[in-house]
C-alpha cells in the first residue's frame, strides 16, 4: 500500500492544518497521512516563534530603542536583570516546539514499526530529518537567545523530572550530535522536496503544488545549520567543516540555477538591485535568495508582528541616530573610491531605514501593510558571511576578500577558477553570461565602486601578530553584517559568537554602548562585560514549559 495522501482532499486541506495536530496523545498518527500532517504542524509552529529572536536580540542590540508603548521591551533594552513576567522573554513557546518534535518521533517511530510492510521507508527518513533540524535549531536559537536550555528528548507524558539546564556550549555539542546521530538510525540529513511530493500524490498536478513551493523552504537546510554550529564552537579545527559544508552546497546550486539570469543563492548585480525585495512580503519571496525561511499567510491568520514592531504610527522599535549613522561613516563603512558619503550612499540605507512625517526614523525593511513578510532563518548573505569568516580562520587571505568585496568573479573574469572548492560556475564568463550570473561578493552588490572599496583585512605574512590579524578581520566581518542584517536577528548574536571566541566582551558593548545616552552606557557597558549579555530568565518546570 502506498502513502499517497488520500484523506485530506486537497492540497488547501493539507497546508492548513490544526496546530494542535502532533499533541493528541494515543490516537495520534493512526493514519498515515498524519505522518505529513503533523510535520507540517510542527512547521506551522515555528512561524509562532520565527521574530522572537528578533525582538529578543535586536532590542538589545546596536541599531534600535524602543519608543513608548512597551515597558516589556525597554526592560530588555536596558539589560535589566529580572524580567520575570515579561511578555517578551518568557521561551516557553521555543520549548513548544521541542515538546511538539519529540512526541512527534515517538509516535512516527511507534507508526513505523506497526506498519513495516506499508510505510514509505524515504518519507519516514525525511519527515524525521526534517524534525530532528528543527529541533536542533529551536535548541540552537534557546542557547544563543538564553545562555542555558533544559534538553529532554522523551515526549512529555513520560517525563517524570526535568533535567537542569545545560549551558551554550553544551547545547552546541547536543544539537551537532542530533543532526549526526539522529533517531532511531536516522539523521537529520534527509530532506524531501514537497512540491514533488504533492505532484505525485494530488490529482491537481503541478500548477497545485507551485502554489506550495515555499513549503520546501521552510524545511531548514541541513548544510547551513550544521555549519553554523562549527562556527560557535571554540576549536580552530572546526572552521573546516563549516567550509566544507557550505562551499559543495553552493557549487550545486549555481550549476543548477533557477534560470540563466540569477542564480541560486549567488550575490550578484540582480541581488543588489532588488534588495527591498528580498524581505517585502510573502509575494515577492525570492527562492534564488532564500535558503531556509519561515513565510506567512495573512488570509489564513498566519501573521508576524514584524510590522507592528517597525512601521505604522505605533511602532515598538525605531533606529536610533547613532546606528544609522554608521552607513555613512568611513570608519564604520568606507566609502566608494573617490566619493563622499554625503553624496553617494550605501543603498542599504535607503532601502532598510527612512523617516515618517514627522522625520523621525522608521525601519522600513519589513513593511508590508498584510503582514506576511518572510522570516529568514538563512539567506545567501549568511552562507556568505559564514564562508568569509571561516576563510579567515583557515588563513585563506584571498577567498575572504574577494567574497567579502567584490567577488569571485572580479578576480577570475575569464573564469579558470583555480581556488580549492570553487568552480567556474561562480563568474559564468561565457559569452552569454551577464552580472546577474556572476558573484559580485557582499559589498559588490551594492555597486562596483562599493565592491572595490576594501575594509582593512589584514594577511597573515608573519609581520604582526596572527591571531590579533584575526580577530581585527573578525570585527570588519561583524561590521559588515551590523549593515547588512540590520533587524534580523543575527547582529547580536554574531557580536556575541566573536565575544566568545575571543573572551572579549566589549566587542559587543562597543558596538551597541553608542545608542543609549551618554550617563547610560558605562552602566550597559558594566553590565555587558560582566555577562549580562543573555536574555535573563529562570528556567524551571513553572516558568518555561507550562
């Protein structure tokens, strides 16, 4: 017997699903269309938690204040100490979805094993690799976002006791052996393509399932997760492996481009040129951008609170002076050969932040008025920065600068690539190719000029000190993402990832002290340096997993 979809009848059906559907107890997954069904239900609760992080860590971060209208989120942007009750910090939703993952397994594993003859073995591998990076990543995000995390894998009517919680580094080792060692023999590498899938299985064909298409990306991506957990952890040796995941990845998505004008996952002219976008609602969804994001439909209540915390008159968070200035600071980010910022600017600027009528700053990258701006838990610029960061590490002067500026392609124009692990795939020098296909790097996005502007890297030819070269890249990589990912999520906590590796923690109070008013940051900056720099909460049974 196969198991093709056969109760729900239709597609429209499937992607709409209970919330509740993966915690139903002894009925639970006695058909086996429910084996899809609670997958997509544990999909659908990410989108619960997808901007926690963002608020979470951007409140604390370099680019924004809040205005008025929530004390929850002043207590987080002023470090306070105790933030018992506040709406905002409580991570029981995070542990929802874990809850919501293992009894998943339990059940999936229960429905495989009375139903050997019939389960399709593919599917059964797919769906638990699916959840088992889910499960890595809430993980992941709790111990980036809180410093601690209490792990459990048993569904919860079985468990009779919490465990105490365990720290970041700990949850880094936990998550990496989830994705290697998996559950019940399987790892957290096997993926299905659901557009495929509801191809073959609904009668509506093809034309149906382009409908769904974002579904594939919001099964996060294998490759980019385990990559960026090498990064976190405090070993040289692990910058490899980071590179080695990544850079096959990326080869094979070039090869096999979406079409010939712009290829997946590649920065180039196309990216730079529709930046705006990139985030600006779920009908503009760019999968050649996307590698592992959490999208919205308003017209079926799935919503974020990205615009309510950025846009309209009631905005919750706002860019201050001090952040805002940095696109035109030369210090911060140079400028284009020959040219004054006053003149010519960081299109970034323009595109991400603005001013309402009254003039005052508004952040504008998340704004449109239905709220179903994607979430991005990884895009192409993160699989950028994560290979420019570990080429620093590898001592591989070249290959980070050329990503880091203007490209792969502006320094092999005829192609002959002749780097370890790249191919002529990433500057497409046929005759036919044009800049859309060819890697123009992070700031060649933003113009020629800008990609040939070079941030200070220092090489490792044995005048200076070799880890003070690395750390001083390190900080020009952070200052490039700070631009970049501006209201992502991300700024805090690669500020935080470069803290640790190097046990200096006023690389985040440097970067962020500057936003609040001068009789306030030596107070931040205290409390930053003397490890304040997790979201305080007390984990226990009452407090974060009711």
């Amino acid at each position: 017997m196969s198991l093709a979809l056969t109760t729900f009848s239709s597609c429209e059906d499937f992607f709409d699903p209970d919330d509740n559907i993966v915690l139903p107890g002894d009925d639970y997954m006695k058909e086996a269309s429910e084996m899809y069904a609670g997958f997509v239900g544990i999909t659908t609760k990410l989108q619960i938690i997808a901007d926690k992080s963002i608020y979470l860590t951007d409140s604390r971060a370099e680019m924004f204040e809040p205005t008025g209208n929530s004390t929850d989120l002043y207590a987080l942007y002023n470090y306070e100490p105790d933030l018992t009750g506040n709406t905002y910090a409580d991570p029981a939703k995070y542990y929802d979805v874990i809850m919501a993952c293992n009894d998943y397994l339990d059940k999936i594993r229960e429905y495989k094993n009375n139903h050997t003859a019939s389960i399709d073995e593919s599917h059964y591998k797919a769906l638990v690799g699916g959840v088992l990076r889910v499960k890595a990543w809430t993980y992941f995000m709790l111990g980036k976002i809180y410093g601690q995390a209490v792990w459990f894998d048993e569904p919860m009517r079985e468990l009779v006791e919490y465990p105490k919680p365990i720290g970041l580094d700990e949850i880094i080792e936990k998550c990496t052996n989830l994705l290697e060692v998996g559950f019940d023999g399987v790892d957290g590498k096997s993926k299905m393509s659901w557009t495929e899938w509801i191809i073959a299985t609904d009668e509506l064909g093809a034309e149906a399932a382009q409908a769904y298409a974002e579904w594939d990306l919001m099964s996060i991506e294998y490759f980019a997760l385990a990559a960026e957990l090498e990064l976190w952890k405090r070993n040289p040796n692990y910058y490899r492996i980071a590179y080695e995941l990544i850079l096959p990845k990326m080869n094979e998505a070039f090869a096999t481009a979406l079409n010939t004008n712009y290829r997946k996952w590649m920065l180039g002219i196309g990216y730079g040129n529709g930046l705006s976008g990139v985030f600006n609602g779920s009908s503009t969804i760019r999968p050649a951008v996307a590698v592992s994001m959490i999208s919205f439909n308003y017209e079926k209540n799935q919503m974020n609170t990205l615009y309510d915390l950025f846009y309209g008159n009631d905005r919750m968070l706002i860019p201050t002076d001090s952040a805002v200035a940095r696109y035109r600071n030369p210090e911060f980010n140079p400028a284009p050969e020959g040219q004054d910022f006053t003149l010519s600017y960081d299109k970034r600027e323009s595109t991400f932040i603005g001013t309402d009528s009254k003039g005052k700053y508004i952040f504008k990258k998340y704004t449109k008025s239905t709220k179903d701006n994607p979430i991005y838990i990884y895009r192409s610029s993160d699989l950028y920065f994560m290979l420019i960061e570990a080429f620093n590490h590898l001592e591989q002067y070249d290959q980070m600068n050329a990503l880091l500026h203007n490209g792969v392609s502006a320094v092999f124009p005829m192609g002959g690539v002749t780097w370890i692990g790249f191919t002529d795939f990433w500057t497409q020098y046929t005759p036919r190719g044009t800049a859309s296909t060819q890697d123009t790097g992070i700031r060649g996005v933003l113009g020629t000029s800008f990609g040939k502007t070079r941030r200070t890297l220092l090489t490792y030819d044995g005048s200076q000190d070799k880890e003070l070269s690395k750390k001083n890249n390190d900080l020009e990589i952070l200052r490039e993402i700070i631009l970049e990912q501006a209201g992502e999520g991300k700024t805090y906590q690669a500020m935080l990832r470069m803290a640790r590796r190097y046990n200096d923690y006023n690389i985040i109070a440097d970067l962020v002290c500057p936003k609040y008013p001068e009789a306030k940051q030596a107070e931040i900056r205290s409390k930053i340096v003397n490890g304040s720099y997790f979201v305080p909460w007390n984990i226990d049974s009452k407090s974060s997993t009711h």
